[in-house]
C-alpha cells in the first residue's frame, strides 16, 4: 500500500490543487466576461501563455531532478515542447491582440503546436 505522507506527497498535492485551481479561476474568468469579447481573448490568451510557460519551467526542473540519464533525456525533450507552445502562444497572443487576427491557425509559425 502506498504511503501518503511526506514531502514528496506534499508537494504532488500542491500541484494538484494550484492546477485545479487554475482551471476554476480560468472557467471562472470566462463566465464573468462578455462571450466573443476581446476580452475573452486577452483572458484565454494570457492564461494559455502562462500555462504553457510554467509547465515548460516545471518540466525543466524535473529534468534536473531525476538521476537516470534516459529519464532526464525524456522530461527535457518535453519541456522542449512545452516551450516550444510557450514561443508559439506568444505569437498567437501577438496575432490575436495587436494585429486582430482571430484564431491564426494555419500560419507558418504554428507548426510550434506540433512539437509538442
């Protein structure tokens, strides 16, 4: 039976409930603001970016953290990728709101998505 006490449960239980927590306050923000808004936009926009940042620095850092080389390998490539969504969330922020293209989806720059 596996313990459920220690640091190491502390802290995946952290992450647990700063990530649903982040999906409430998200859902949350969508329906307080007008639909089809720009501030929908502004407010799912910079909640991806965000999102796609902290999972590539968490990512990062659980690269760090493992001792087998093989593992270490596996969590960098994917927080590659994850900052390979952070890149291309910033340009489709930048489309979105500065240039006011809604949804840029079949532009170059996305094939940023596909890394991951």
């Amino acid at each position: 039976m596996p313990r459920f006490e220690g640091p190491r449960y502390r802290r995946v239980s952290f992450i647990r409930v700063t990530a649903a927590a982040a999906v409430f306050v998200h859902a949350g923000g969508l329906a307080v603001l007008p639909s089809a808004s720009a501030a929908v936009h502004v407010w799912s926009d910079s909640f991806w970016t965000a999102s796609a940042l902290a999972a590539a620095i968490a990512l990062f850092r659980l690269a760090r953290a493992v001792s087998s080389r093989r593992e270490r390998a596996a969590w960098f490539l994917l927080g590659l990728g994850a900052s390979s969504w952070f890149v291309t969330m910033l340009w489709w922020t930048h489309r979105e709101l500065v240039d006011g293209v809604r949804a840029p989806v079949l532009e170059l720059p996305s094939i940023g998505f596909a890394v991951m």
